[in-house]
C-alpha cells in the first residue's frame, strides 16, 4: 500500500506548484480533487505554437542544478525532450548605450575568476577600485535581515550594484536590490561574509573549488565538458510540462476542474469540508492552497487570521512581455547574441533572442524576441498595448539594426502575479507557517513562499503533500464524503493560480531575466 492509500487531497490552484503537489500525491496512492478558477491549467507556463514558431508566454527555461524540474520531466517520460541553450551562454549587459558581454566567472553579483571581472568594460576603473575595497573591509552585518542593495553597497560599491546585481537580480524577483531581501534570496553572502569576511575572496575561492571539482570529474572517467549553462527547457517548449501533468494525472483518476473555485473551507475535526462554485461539497483530509497569497488568504482567514495577515504582506510586481519576429533579411546582420540585461535607463529590463538561444524555437531565417516590461520601468508600464509595443519594437529594433517592422507580434500583461521576497520575507513565511498550526491539514504552497523558480515551485508543491497528509493515518478517510447536490454559492474567493494574462497582438514571459 502506497504512502497515503485512502486519503483525498484538495489542491487549490492549477499552476505548476498545484500540478506537482497533485502528482506527488497521485503516484503516493492519495485521492486528487484539484480545482483551477481560470480556464485552463499551467499558470504562467504555457507556449502557443504559430508558424512553425515555439512562443512563451511565461518562462522559457528552468535550472539544472536544483534538481527538482529534471526529476519531475523525467517521471513524466519527458526526459527525451530537454534540451540546453544553443552553444552554452552569449548573453551581454547593455551599459553607456552599448552591448557588452558579461565577463566570464561573473554570478549574479559577484566574481568567481578575478582576471575577468579587472578587465570588462562594464565597469569603470572607479567602480573596479571600489569593488576591491571589499577585500579588506571588516564585517558589516548583525544578526538580523538587510536588503540585498544595503550590503553589496557597504562592501562593493554603487556600480557593482548598478551594473551587475540590479539588473540580474530584479529580472528574476522583480524588485530592486533596495527592496530583496538578503536572507530569503541570498543567505549565501551572509555565509560568505562569516566565514571569509570579504564577500569577493569567498566568491573566488568557490569558484575554484567548483572548477576543480569538474576537472577533478573529467579526470576520473566522467563527464569531460560541463556545459556552459545551467538553463534548461523542452523541444516544444515549457507548456508541455503542465500538459502532460494534466494527462498523467487524468490517466491516473485524479479530479481536475477548470473554472473552479473554493467558496469555502471548514475545519471538521481533522477534516475539512469544502464547498466548491459548481455547487459541490466534499470532505478532503489535506488542503493545498496553490492558488497565490491574496486567494489562500482569503480562504484560510475565517480560522487562521494571522496566517491571512502575513500572506497579504507579501508585496507582488508585475510585468508585460512583447514577442516580436522578423525574417533574418530585416537586418543587416542577423543578431548573435542570446539577448542582454539592461544596466541603466531604458524601457525594457532586458531582451532574449529565443531563436538564437534554443533549438526548435523558430524556423530557419526567422528572429525571434521577447523583451520584458516590469512595472519598475516607470510610466510606460502602466500604458497601453500599443503604447508598450511600439515603445519596445523602436528599441530592440534600434539595437539590433532592424530596418523593417516585425511580422509578428504579441503582448502579454502579467498583473501582480510576480511575488517579492522583501527584508523579513522569511519572518512573513515563519507567520504563516504558525498561523496554520492550529489547522495543520492546510498548508499553503507556491512562488509567494519558497522560492520563485521553477525548481522551487515544484519542490514546494511536493513537499506540501508531505506537510499535510504526512501524518494521516492512511487508513484514515477511506470513503470520503462528495456530494453534487448545489448549493446556494456565497461568493467566491479563490483566485487562478496567476491571474490570467491579457494577450492583445496581429498574432503573438515570465522568464524572469533573459539569460
């Protein structure tokens, strides 16, 4: 007998994080009642497929060294489909109006290799002399969490942070170094700083022990050539993964709703009794609230209002991604990079070149590109369609060298789907933890908490089951009680997964960041 045989699971959300808490439990022997409030399934992951084109609506790409992804495309049999980015990474920085590629060893703020990081042009001398000051300053931080931009600046300097940090780090978190927080996106400066007080010598040491490992791998019969990237994604694109989760998952009995919403949740000993939109009640031994911070909120706050209080502090940006193709003739040269990240004022936060960075994404002598719009870009944020197409089309165009409109195009709006892991998230994480104490059969799951990745939504989400149903008896519920008779619905509060984007566009995300 599987793990929990004889229980059923409530799953809010049909996003990637409430897809995987409903596999797990699936293949764990528990009974899946999963309902989603939008019309389809897949939240931010979904690819729409046009002219031989391959277009992302959402992200593009997961990492490879948080196994989480690869496991779960593998159980699916999806294994055979991932594919790496073209010939490793080319990505730039566009600093003083031009492309400038990002120096070799560089993470997300700091050096691995120092040889590199002396000689790029993205930084000027000042702002190199500033950075080396690091390596003999004492010790800054205390005890308690500080915004990521507060430390890089006491140990960097300001073009560190404007040059590198900011710009990589507010494409995946959507916010700026002032407002991350240190110990819920970065704990690993803090480790840094405790153990070789300068945060570049802590940099530079992993580095080598990361190369030397991979030498010493090569050396001992293994793999001779890592590659150069760690991002990953399927042939056919990202919104393959949801489909075939919702395929395995009917195959398996699972009970997936479209346009679906929880109208109430009630704690009946260590049960829960539910009442769904369509006019169904059922009595579930777990809840998974996948749904987002402000829906779980809502649902949970009638018996656990401080876990309400401190989901509704997590503060959330949004983000508008345009996708624009040419036939490779528009230019003078067809365009080599894979894209690049904007490190000053521009209308975009960066640009990715998808043709040029996956196979498959677009036929032979066609450019395609997605260019991202966050609402930190100010005014034009906040326009509309037409004001953000043609804002992004001059500016891509212009870079590139583009000297003919795109044959393609698409805007896609993400409102406040984008959750920020401002100073004290992880107190605010904490509170909702304690709040649902005294319900523990609820939990809630998703980017909002743990983690905005792809990775760490879908590690999340399994290890939810595990939190709610891990210490069920699982003979516990064997013949759960469903009724269809309707009911008079109160109104509803649950939400989608993510709101559901606005597409406008002759024809046709987030990726967080271009690289």
């Amino acid at each position: 007998m599987t793990a929990y045989a004889g229980l059923r699971l409530l799953v809010v959300g049909g996003g990637i994080t409430g897809l995987a808490a409903a596999w797990e439990a699936s293949i764990q022997g528990a009974e899946v009642l999963l309902v989603e409030a939008s019309d389809r399934f897949g939240g931010k992951l979904r690819t729409e497929h046009v002219d031989g084109l391959a277009i992302e609506a959402g992200p593009d790409s997961f990492v490879a060294y948080r196994p989480a992804a690869l496991t779960l495309v593998r159980e699916l049999g999806l294994g055979e489909e991932v594919v790496e980015v073209r010939g490793g990474r080319t990505v730039h920085l566009r600093t003083d109006g031009r492309l400038q590629p990002i120096p070799d060893g560089m993470g997300l703020v700091l050096p691995t290799k120092l040889g590199p990081f002396v000689r790029t042009p993205v930084l000027r001398w000042r702002h190199k002399a500033r950075a080396l000051l690091d390596l003999v300053l004492p010790r800054r931080l205390g005890a308690s969490d500080v915004a990521i931009g507060d430390l890089l600046r006491a140990r960097l300097g300001e073009g560190i942070v404007q040059r590198f940090a900011d710009p990589m780090l507010g494409g995946i978190y959507g916010a700026t170094v002032d407002e991350l927080s240190l110990d819920a996106v970065l704990p690993i400066l803090r480790e840094h700083e405790r153990t070789h007080r300068s945060l570049i010598i802590a940099s530079l040491a992993s580095g080598r022990a990361a190369r030397a490992a991979a030498q010493s791998t090569s050396g001992s019969g293994g793999t001779t050539r890592g590659p150069s990237s760690p991002f990953r994604s399927l042939a056919t694109g990202l919104g393959a993964l949801p489909d075939r989760l919702v395929d395995a998952l009917t195959e398996r009995g699972a009970d997936l709703r479209r346009h679906t919403r929880v109208d109430a949740l009630t704690p009946d000993g260590e049960q829960t009794r539910v009442r769904l939109s369509d006019g169904t009640e059922h009595v579930v031994d777990g809840v998974v609230l996948a749904a987002g911070a402000a829906a779980s909120a809502d649902l949970v706050e009638p018996y656990a209002a401080s876990a309400a209080a401190a989901l509704r502090q997590v503060r959330h940006a949004s983000t508008t991604v345009v996708t624009l193709a040419w036939p490779e003739s528009a230019f003078a040269t067809p365009p080599t990079t894979q894209g690049w990240l904007e490190a000053g004022d521009a209308p975009v936060s960066g640009v990715t070149i998808s043709s040029a960075k996956w196979p498959g994404r677009a036929p032979a002598g066609v450019v395609l590109v997605r260019a991202f719009v966050p609402d930190r870009v100010g005014r034009l944020a906040r326009g509309s369609d037409g004001e953000i197409l043609d804002a992004v089309t001059r500016h891509v165009s212009g870079i590139l060298g583009a000297h003919q409109p795109p044959t393609l195009t698409r805007v896609t709006r993400w409102v406040g789907v984008m959750p920020k892991y401002t100073v004290g998230h992880l107190d605010r994480v904490a509170a909702v933890d304690a709040g649902l104490a005294g319900q523990p059969s609820w939990t809630v799951a998703g980017s909002a908490q743990r983690g905005v990745g792809i990775p760490d939504c879908i590690a999340d989400g399994r290890a939810a089951v595990s939190r709610v149903l891990g210490s069920r008896k699982a003979t516990a519920n064997a013949s759960p009680t469903t009724t269809a008779t309707p009911t008079t619905a109160s109104p509803t509060t649950a939400s989608p997964t993510t709101a559901s984007p606005t597409i406008t566009g002759r024809q046709p995300t987030p990726e967080r960041t271009p690289a």
